[in-house]
C-alpha cells in the first residue's frame, strides 16, 4: 500500500499510483479480477475522495463484462479518465 500523507494533496507515489491506473484504464479491454483489485488497492490507499472513480470504474468494468455496444464501453471508459484527471489536476 501507499503511505498515508497528512495533506489532500497526493504525493509522487500517489501519483504515479494514478497515472499507471489511468494507463490501465485507458486501453482495458477485458475485466480482469486481478487487476480490479490493484486498482481498489490504489484507490483505498489515496486517502482522498474516490467514490466516484470506484463509481466508473464499475460501470465500466460491467460494460466490459456484459458486451455492451462500443461506443457505451468508450463512453465509460472516457468517464473514468475524466474522473482521474479530476483527482489528478485537484
């Protein structure tokens, strides 16, 4: 796990913790349990706000899992990338 900061802002590890989800994300194209535990590792360790990335990466997660259409896969996965750019920018 990531150490804890006292601030809200997160450190290097954290972000780099973000940026390696963020790659994941970006060119997932199955749900893979082992990496979905990963990704739940990072986020509980942020000690920031997370419930809406956890929110994303879910239904994103279950468009992978249940064959949604392309564009409602895309969709989803653009709005975890929105979500961890928002984490990321502050």
């Amino acid at each position: 796990m990531l150490p804890a900061t006292d601030g809200a802002t997160p450190s290097a590890d954290r972000f780099a913790a973000l940026d390696a989800l963020r790659r994941r994300v970006a060119i997932q194209s199955c749900a893979v349990a082992g990496e979905r535990v990963k990704a739940r590792r990072v986020l509980f360790s942020l000690d920031l706000p997370a419930i809406d990335l956890r929110t994303a990466l879910d239904n994103f997660e279950r468009a992978i899992v249940e064959h949604d259409d392309r564009p409602v896969v895309a969709a989803r996965r653009l709005r975890c990338l929105a979500v961890l750019d928002g984490i990321v920018g502050g």
